[in-house]
C-alpha cells in the first residue's frame, strides 16, 4: 500500500550545521497554513537555541507546534518492536499526519553514511508518505543539500528505507533522549 499526505510543505529549506528540529517545524506548519516566520530559527523559544541551534529538551516542538494550532502528540516507542514501530508509522501516515522524527545523523552533505556519526549527531527529519513495495518512506530532511534533493519524489526531499529509518531511530545526542526515542505526530486543531 502507498499513502501520501494530503499537503506538501511550501518548501524544502537546506539547514547548516544546527536547527534541524526548527527546519521540521517550519515544514509541518506550512501544509496547515502556519508558518509566520521567515527563518525556521525564529520558532526556537530563546536566545540560546535561537544563535546556537540546540533545543533544551525533546519536548519543545510538540509546543511549538501546539502554540500555532497544530495538534502535535509525543509517543514514546521503545518499547516497540521494529515492526510495531514501522506499523505506527505507516498507520500514522495513512491518517494523513505529517510526522517528525528524532534520528541520529550518519549522513554526510555528500550523501555518504558513517555510522559512527550517527550515535553521537541528533537530528531531526519529517515523514510524509512511505511505499511498502519499495519499503521506503518520502522524508524531507533539512541536512540534505539543495543539490541533492530528489525532485523526482512526490513529496520530500529524499527517501529512506524502512531499514535506513530504524538504523537511525533512538541514536544521536543528547544519549539521555536516546532512551525516551521520539516521535510526534501532527494535525491541525479544529
């Protein structure tokens, strides 16, 4: 079965080195109509996240989204299986929910993976639409460069296998929000 979100984001945006959580952000509030800032560093809550680029806590987007009228509910998934994970995904997906996604980042500008990167570099991705005969998923990460965004997908600027997603899913610092493995859905409030 194939699904896609109804709405794509406005635009896919390349980060730099921080801010990937914000870039997510931007994206989400765009397919509902909300996004009201220029940068996507504009919706980090302070100062030093706003210049540095490292969210306090793995609960500020789900916030941040709320605070503009998207719905945004957290679920912890550790305690899934694989499949169960890859289930709620897909079941999350075909309700029409964008999701956002704490990943570890082993993934170079060039495209090329080092694993080791990936268990210390935090990142955060956004989900939009999987194929389960290609047993992959339509993701717009703000890491990847404008040159390397796949402009043949329908939705995302990249894709990830089912495979590459559960590597990645839990890793990365801060290690204390390893164990928590996060994973908000979105919709917008009625």
């Amino acid at each position: 079965m194939k699904f896609i979100v109804s709405k794509k984001p406005k635009e896919y945006l390349e980060q730099g080195l921080t801010q990937c959580g914000a870039y997510s952000v931007k994206a989400v509030l765009s397919v509902y109509d909300k996004d009201e800032k220029k940068h996507p560093r504009e919706y980090q809550p302070n100062f030093f996240s706003r210049y540095l680029g490292m969210s306090t806590n793995p609960h500020l987007w789900p916030r941040v989204l709320r605070a503009y009228g998207v719905s945004a509910e957290e679920d912890y998934t550790a305690n899934l299986s694989d499949a169960e994970r890859l289930t709620l995904l897909r079941s999350l997906l075909d309700d029409n929910h964008p999701i956002m996604l704490r990943i570890g980042n082993g993934y170079a500008k060039s495209g090329t993976y080092h694993s080791s990167v990936a268990y210390f570099v935090g990142h955060w991705i956004s989900l939009w639409d999987y194929d389960d005969e290609k047993q992959i998923f339509y993701v717009y990460d703000s890491y990847v460069a404008l040159a390397r965004h796949d402009k043949t997908i329908p939705i995302g600027n990249t894709t990830r296998t089912y495979a590459e997603i559960l590597r990645d899913w839990g890793k990365g610092f801060p290690f204390a929000w390893r164990v928590e493995v996060w994973i908000y859905k979105s919709c917008l409030t009625p």
